[in-house]
C-alpha cells in the first residue's frame, strides 16, 4: 500500500475539507463497522464547476458508483475516479440529512446543551464548510454517501441495506482536476438505527501515476474517454 502524505482523522459527526491535486488520491478508510461519509466534489480552482451526479450516472449507466468509475462535473470534466474499493457498493442517490431529519430520528440535542455531544447534520457541517470556502447554499452540489449501499424498487423507492461495509474498508479517489472535497462522517439518512451514533473514518492523502490509457476507469465506457480527455485539456 501506498505510504501516505498526509493523514487526518475524521471523528464520528465531524467534517473536514482537502483540495486534492491530480498527481494525488484521497483514501477514506472506514474506522468502524457500519461507516457512512458524505462527501461534496468542486472543482478547487474554479468551483462553478462542480459534482454531477446525474452525468456521473447516466454516462456510465450505473446506479452506484466502485472502483473504475469516474465522477463527473457538470461540464463533463472528470473531477476525480475510484481507483479503491474495498465494499463494492457507493450510494450516489440519497440526499444530505437536514437538522430536521436528524432530530426526528435522534431527537434535538443541541451544543448548548451537550456541548460535544451534540446532534450535527451533514447538510448544515457541509453548509458550514463551504461557507468557510466563501461559498453558499447555492454552490451545494448532490453528496456521493461512501460506504453505504442503498437499493431501489419498482417503484423507484430507496431502501438502505445493512452490512454494507467493515471496519478498515477503504475506497480511494485519484485526482484529476484539482478538486476539493468536503467530508462528513455521519449516519446515513435512511440509516434504520435509533440511536444517533456516526462512525469515524481515516483520511489519507496519497501519491499516485496520472491514469494510464489502460485505465480501469478511463476505459470503462467510451464517455469515460472523452470526459478523461476533456480534464487533460483542462489543465494545459
């Protein structure tokens, strides 16, 4: 495995931001059984240009993003690809649980009350962290929930699925545009559990070859090609 250069921890219910450069991949470890990081993908030196879910899926027809898939910005640039992935399965469809979402689960519990123990949203950690990046509510790009599986019926309905992923999987993201990416380590929001309780995970910042043109997730659907190209040109 590769030696890291950099390595942080990221607490049950915190967040953290890195700009990740390409030459560079982030490795997100999961701390303990049952793990969910929400995570937020802008480009770093231009960040109108953002996460797209919806290109991500529907130019690779998957409904769930592993290893050898390219995220997209909606330029249709790839912003960073999987290159890792230790549980097989990425939730890309579930939105960030709000202050009301978590207090309807959990029940309110707020700082001045519990001070650590507090109750804390992605949606509103996330907020606070773009807002630290002189961002706003309008910048907030659809959230990709590392290590959580979520499957959908007939009817288009989500249903989370338990088990998912272990303590010590790990998923790693290659840079290929300089990308920031904005992390929360919390539950899942269709997470059954009653108990609010977020799982830590590792950040590590590692080095890595710029991909090859046998490359899993450049080669993976034609679009892939032409998205690849597109962020090489991008950095001319």
């Amino acid at each position: 495995m590769t030696a890291a250069l950099l390595t942080r921890e990221l607490p049950g219910g915190a967040t953290a931001a890195l700009v990740v450069r390409p030459g560079r991949a982030l490795r997100i470890t999961a701390r303990e059984d049952g793990a969910n990081v929400a995570a937020l993908l802008l480009r770093a030196d231009w960040p109108a240009e953002r996460y797209s879910m919806a290109d991500t899926l529907k130019a690779q027809f998957v409904a769930y993003l592993t290893a050898g898939n390219a995220l997209y910005s909606d330029m249709g640039r790839v912003l960073m690809s999987i290159t890792r992935d230790d549980c097989g399965w990425h939730d890309p469809l579930s939105p960030l649980p709000s202050d009301g979402d978590v207090a309807a689960r959990y029940g309110a519990r707020s700082y001045q009350a519990a001070r650590n123990e507090m109750h804390r949203s992605a949606l509103r950690q996330l907020l606070v962290e773009l807002s630290k990046q002189g961002l706003g509510p309008r910048d907030l790009p659809p959230a990709i929930h590392f290590f959580s599986r979520v499957g959908v019926d007939d009817a288009g309905g989500l249903a989370f699925v338990p088990g998912n992923s272990a303590a010590g999987d790990a998923v790693e993201l290659r840079a290929e545009l300089p990308t920031l990416v904005l992390l929360h380590a919390g539950q899942h929001p269709l997470d059954p559990a009653a108990e609010y309780a977020p799982r830590a995970a590792t950040l590590e910042l590692v080095a890595v070859p710029p991909a090859p043109a046998d490359d899993a997730a450049r080669t993976f659907r034609p679009e892939n090609e032409r998205g690849f190209a597109a962020s090489e040109e991008a950095l001319v």
